[in-house]
C-alpha cells in the first residue's frame, strides 16, 4: 500500500512537473512569435523611414528651386519661368502627398509596435513573478542563484522594452492632430492645449539632437576631405610605385564623403521639416492659450467667441 501511495505521488509531481514545462515552452513559444513579429514590423518602419527621408530631400531642393524662381519672377514677368514654377509646384504637392503617406504608414507600423511590446513587457512580468516566487520556494541554492540570474536577464529585456514603448509613444503622440471643437469647455481646451505642448516639446527636443548629430558629422566630414587633401599632396610627392595603393584610398575618401553629403542632405531636410513643425505648434499653443483666456474674461456684449 505504501509503495502504491509512493507511486501516486512520483506521479502526480512528474504530472505537475510535465505541465510546468509545458506552460513554460508555450509561453517561449509565445514571446519568440511576439519577439518575431516587432522585428518584422521594425523593419517595416526602418524602410518606410528611409524613404519618406529621401522624399523630404527631394522635396527640400524642390522648395529651393521653387523660391529661386520666385526671387527670379519678381524682376518681371518670364512666362518661361513662370510655366518651370507651376510644375515645381505640383511635383510639391505630389511629393508632399506621398511624404504623408509614408508618415500615416509608419504611425500604424508605431502603433503596431508599441502593442506588441506592451504584450511582451505583460509575459515578461508574469515570468519575473513566477520565477521569483520559484526561487524563494526552492531550498535548493544552485536552482535559487539560476532563477535568480533569469530573473535579472528578464528584467533587463522587460525595461528595454519599456523604454522603446516611451519612445515610440512619443511619436504616436506626434502624430495627433488637435485642433479645437466650437462645443470645447475650458477644461477641453487646456487638455488640448498640454498635448500640444507635449508635441512643441518633444519636437524641440528632437530638434537639438539632431543639431548636434550635425555639428558630430560636419566635423567628420572636415576631418575626411582634409585626409583627402593630405593624401593628394603626399601622392603627388611619391614615386609611381605608391600611386595605386594612394589612389584606392583617395577613392574611398572621396566615397566616404559623397555618402556624409548625402546623409547631411537628409539630415537638413529633416532638420527643416521639425522646424517648420516646431513653428506651426508654437502657432497653436498660443491660439489655444487665447481661447482658454476668453474663459476667464466676460465676452462684451454683441461679441461672440469663434473657435472653429
């Protein structure tokens, strides 16, 4: 009787244990088709990125061309000129469409995003919970210090998650358009109006990164084209022998700094895009501002407030 009731209980553990792992491997299972899924999407938003860059480039020397032609046309009339203008200006219009597009595209991606983390950051919470609760369970040290080191590893990933999801919340909140409603309280407004701001912040900040990210690859552009003059210099001073491996690395240069001008290129259109942005935001918060204020004020008689 006592070997059946042995046998019971070997079982009925071997039982739980069998289910433990099953519940383990499936909630990996899990996060590999969570963790699969983000980096599809990352790669969806990477492209998407990369290309409504490039259109922002083309559509900042377009808008150059554009007030070229304009400051031309103001000396008098230049029906050649003026037909050049008409047709910048719809190319504009068209890269101006595709340009949102791209910004819709990679909003949805964002969206996407965010929500497939916030499910990893939940599975990685209920297995740092469990594995915590095993390891103060257990008397055995060994396995203690194991679950204990996963816990750490697990909470590490879980709060890189974290910060990707602040990140990408912040876009996701950039990608609001507030705009006022003729039915807004004052409470609505002020809502509205610390979005907006929220916006105007975020957008500045992202201004003064990408400053300094300019200023860091201007001086890297400076640093290669004087490499390439002192190169230049140095091979027109040597013997033939060492014009091949001179001219390898003057090509190279001469590479390296195309693509650093390109990189500029985008990295200026980008730059004016946000500040146009930054301009328009600082425009609405004080509109905004001035609507709340109204609240506050008795309207004078026969006057009305709009705020369409």
């Amino acid at each position: 009787m006592k070997m059946l009731v042995r046998s019971w209980r070997r079982l009925l553990f071997f039982c739980i244990l069998i289910g433990w792992g099953l519940t383990v491997c499936a909630q990996e299972s899990t996060r590999s088709t969570l963790k699969a899924q983000m980096n599809h999407i990352t790669q969806q938003i990477t492209s998407a990125q990369a290309g409504r860059d490039l259109l922002l480039r083309q559509n900042k020397g377009l808008t150059d061309k554009i007030n070229a032609t304009k400051r031309q046309l103001q000396g008098g009339g230049n029906p050649l000129a003026e037909l050049r203008l008409q047709n910048d200006l719809k190319a504009s219009r068209e890269l101006a469409d595709r340009i949102q597009a791209l910004d819709q595209q990679i909003y949805a991606l964002t969206a996407q995003s965010v929500a497939t983390k916030r499910q990893l950051v939940n599975m990685l919470t209920h297995e740092i919970e469990r594995l915590s609760q095993a390891a103060h369970a257990t008397e055995n040290a060994k396995q203690a210090r194991q679950r204990l080191d996963q816990v750490l590893q697990l909470q590490k990933e879980k709060e890189n998650y974290q910060t990707q999801i602040s990140t990408e919340s912040n876009e996701l909140l950039l990608g609001l358009d507030i705009t006022l409603a003729g039915t807004d309280g004052p409470d609505e407004i002020l809502q509205k109006l610390a979005i907006v701001r929220d916006q105007r912040d975020i957008i500045g900040a992202k201004i003064q990164q990408l400053d300094q990210h300019i200023q860091e690859t201007q001086k890297n552009l400076s640093l290669r084209r004087n490499m390439l003059e002192l190169l230049r210099d140095i091979r027109r001073g040597e013997d033939d022998e060492f014009d091949l491996d001179r001219s390898l690395r003057i090509a190279e240069l001469q590479e390296d700094i195309t693509d650093i001008e390109t990189t500029l290129e985008i990295m200026g259109a980008k730059q004016e895009s946000w500040r146009m942005r930054e301009k328009a935001l600082v425009k609405k918060a004080k509109q905004f501002a001035q609507e709340a204020e109204k609240f506050t004020q008795p309207v004078p008689k026969g006057d009305s407030v709009d705020r369409e």
